[in-house]
C-alpha cells in the first residue's frame, strides 16, 4: 500500500512498469491527494530512454549467412518401377546342397561302420577263451653273486631267458590280466628271489618296453656296436640261443645292461610296481596288437617273417590274481 | 536453429543489440565489432540454441563482451566533465533528451546496461537477471539508484535553468 514513506519506491516500479493496472491506479490516485508530489512523479516518468530513430543502423548483410541449397532434396530420383529385367529365369542357379549331403551321409554310414567294427573287435578280444593256461613258471633259484662279472653276466642272461619264455607261451595262449593276478600271489615270493639284478634295471627296461619295442631294439643296437669288448665276453661264456624272435644283438644288449648295474640290492624290490608295471604292459600290448592288426588289413600289408617280428624285450608275465 | 532461422535473428534483433552496445560504449566501431562477435557465436552454437531464445543469447553474449571490452580499454570516461556554471553560462536549451544521454554516461557499465535493457528493450527484472547474472532483486535495486541519480543529475538541471 503505497504512502508517504514508500511513494519513491511505487513511483520507479511505476516508471519501469512492473505494477499491475491496480496497483498504478493506487498510484494515480496517491499523487492526485497529494499534489506537491505530482512534479516528482512526472520527473520520474520523463526518466525513460527511447530507442531513437536517427540511431546509426548496422549493415546486417555481413552478419546474415548463406543459405545453401538442400541438393538431396532438390536433385532427387525416384526409381522407375515400370522397368524389369529381361530373361530373369535364366539367372538362376541351383544349389549344390544335395550332392553335398549325400557324401555326407554316405560319410557318416563309413564311420559309424568303422566304428562298430572296432567295437567288435574290442569286444571279441575281452570275450576271447577265458581259461587260462596254467603255466608253471619256473622258480629260479638264487643265485650267489660272484665275484666274476661273467658269471653274473651269465645268471642273468639264463634268468632272462626263461622269463621271456614264459611271457611269450602265456601272450600266445590269450590269457587275461585279470586272471594273471591270482597265479601271482601264488609264485611271486619265488619269483623275486630269483631275480638277482638289479631292479633299477627291470623297471626302466619296463618304461622302454611302454614306449615302444622298436625304440628299446635301437638303442640296444647302439650299445653294442660301442663295447665290443663286452659281447665278446657273453658270447664266449653264455652264447645265448635266441627264443621266440629275439635277435642275438638284442640278448647282448640286454645282457650289457645287466652286468654295467649288476649291484646288489640292499632291499627286495618293490613288487607291487612291477606288477602294475606288467598290468599296464599287457593292457598295453593287447591294444598296440589290435591295432597292428588293423593297420595291416586296412593297409593291406603282410605279416612280418618270423625271425623279425618284434616282441618285447625282457618283459616278464606275473601271474595275479584277479 | 537452421540458417533460415538464424537470418531471421539477425533481422530481428540486430538492430537492438547494436543500439544498446553503442549506447553502452558509445563508439561504433567497437560495438559493431561485439554485435558480430555475439553473432558469430550464436552461430557457431546454432544446434543448440532455439529461435525463441536467440534474443537473450544475444544480448547475454553481447553484454559481457561489452564489459569485457570496458575492462579492457576503460574508454568510458565516467568523471563529470561538465560544470554546472558552463551549463548555465552557455544558456543551453533545457533539451531533456539530451540531458538524459549526458546523465546515462554518468553511469556505472551496469546501471547503463540496467537502465537500457529495461527502457529499449523492455526486459522485466528477471530477465535483465538472466543477462547481467544477477537476480531479480538486485536489478530492482541497482535500476532504482540509477534512476535516482538520473533524476537528481537532471532536477538539478531544471532547477537552474
């Protein structure tokens, strides 16, 4: 509510135009009760600035921008649906889908087929003779180590013989790994006993045996060509007579090995290591087996003469049980 | 803001802000200089900025290019140089309107800016806020000392005369 202290106040809102029609009227009517305030209130309403028109203009051309045309939109075609390719029936092709799927499938019947024939195979092996060949494995006797390193040549070469010997007839008859076990436990204790060398020796020949006869046969080879010393002496002492298809070189190899680590052993070797050793041998050796057979009738190939075919060397069969 | 638009802008309000930067500055050069300067920029932000804020973009931009250009020159002479003995000695007609330009450059920058934008452009106090960045109630207040020191400058005036 305007008065005589704040008229100034409602006289500048008046000047600048912020009052609402009301309010000037209030304001209009104040200064028209009190007149000697009338000359300050026009003072104040002559105190506006008007925007001359003698005032120097600005040339605007310099400012304004460029209006650059719209091209897509001015020089835009339409396509002419009316227009079709001639002889568009000779443009296709066909796929080649179905020759594809045929040798496909005729593919998938070959290996199902291979498949199921080596199934086969597998399982008429498992299923073969389950009687098993009660073979008497020797019982080497021990031997009292002498001091002449041919005679321990000799021992062992005799102790090797007869266990391949035994290996072979039992492969042969087609035993089982399983039915091994239980003529272990009968003749294991003997059969240590009559094992003089060293079990070092058995073992790694063991390792080479699973990793390939072929492998063993040339390093073996080797050895002898190096030490002639060496065979000359198991030759002029044992003269061992090739069993099965074992090679005189790979005899004296064997042999070699045994007399350079022939040291006495300070404890019974670990039994049940050879045994798992034998096991995993055998299991081994009937799939290598299986699949030689394989190979050589796929491949077409004959069977190897008798005098070179490849057996495992110094590899010896414990019965056990089950 | 397309081209279009923005030539309409500069038809529009080109004018306004040259007069208020002129009237500020009182050399034309230097305020056709920051009219373009503004322009430039609404320009340059055109995607940004629509047409029915072009106005107070515009003088936004020009008002503080404006202070930044008095900062930096200090051309605006703000002593008095007018006695009030010449004034009457030279018997000078009592022409208010020119009077008040005199009293306008007695002025602050920003009492100027306050008294122009509100009597040219007739911006509420709110909107002279958003251009000065100040809010409405100390525009109300820097406006009203203005006016006051316009009025008693030119009461003296007529007193004498």
């Amino acid at each position: 509510m305007i008065n005589l202290l704040n008229y100034e106040t409602f006289f500048l809102l008046y000047a600048d135009g912020e009052l609402s029609p009301a309010e000037q009227e209030s304001v209009l009517e104040f200064v028209q009760q009190h007149p000697s305030l009338e000359e300050e209130f026009s003072l104040f309403c002559r105190l506006k600035f008007n925007p001359g028109k003698d005032l120097v203009k600005m040339d605007t051309s310099i400012l304004k921008k460029e209006i650059k045309e719209d091209l897509e939109t001015l020089y835009a075609f339409e396509p002419d649906l009316s227009i079709t390719c001639p002889n568009k029936s000779a443009l296709y092709k066909k796929e080649k889908g179905a020759i594809v799927y045929g040798f496909r499938m005729f593919a998938a019947a070959a290996a199902i087929l291979f498949t199921a024939g080596i199934l086969w195979l597998v399982m008429g092996e498992k299923q073969q003779d389950a009687s098993i060949v009660q073979l008497a494995i020797p019982v080497q006797q021990k031997k009292p180590m002498s001091s002449n390193p041919e005679d321990a040549f000799v021992s062992a070469i005799g102790v090797r013989e007869s266990n391949i010997q035994n290996a072979t007839e039992i492969q042969q008859a087609g035993h089982k790994p399983n039915a091994v076990k239980a003529i272990a436990a009968a003749v294991l204790p003997s059969l240590i006993a009559s094992t003089v060398a060293n079990t070092a020796a058995l073992q790694q020949d063991v390792q080479k045996e699973n990793a390939g006869l072929q492998i063993g046969e040339d390093e073996e080879r080797n050895q002898i060509n190096i030490d002639a010393s060496k065979a000359s002496i198991i030759d002029a002492s044992a003269k061992p007579t090739p069993r099965g298809n074992l090679s005189e070189a790979t005899l004296v190899a064997a042999a070699e090995r045994m007399a350079i680590n022939a040291v006495p052993m300070s404890s019974e070797p670990n039994a049940a290591v050879l045994i798992n050793a034998a096991l995993k041998t055998e299991k081994k050796s009937a799939l290598s087996s299986l699949i030689r057979i394989i190979n050589r009738r796929l491949l077409n190939e004959q069977e190897p003469p008798a005098d070179k075919k490849f057996i495992q060397v110094a590899n010896f069969y414990i019965p056990v049980n089950k | 803001m397309t081209e279009k638009e923005y030539n309409d802008c500069v038809d529009a309000h080109a004018d306004g802000v040259f007069r208020f930067i002129l009237k500020n500055l009182q050399h034309e050069e230097d305020a056709r200089d920051i009219v373009q300067t503004a322009f430039e920029k609404m320009w340059k932000n055109r995607s940004s900025i629509v047409q029915e804020t072009s106005k107070s973009y515009l003088f936004t931009v020009a008002y503080h290019q404006m202070i930044d250009h008095i900062r930096k020159n200090k051309r605006i002479q703000l002593v008095d140089t007018f006695e009030e003995g010449s004034r009457v000695s030279r018997g000078v007609s009592p022409d208010l309107k020119q009077e008040l330009e005199k009293a306008l450059q007695r002025l602050t920058p920003l009492q100027k800016s306050l008294v122009l934008l509100k009597d040219y452009e007739g911006y509420s106090y709110e909107e002279i806020g958003g251009i000065t960045a100040l809010n409405a109630s100390q525009v109300k207040v820097y406006l009203h000392r203005a006016r006051l020191q316009l009025k008693e400058y030119v009461g003296k005036l007529e007193n004498i005369i």
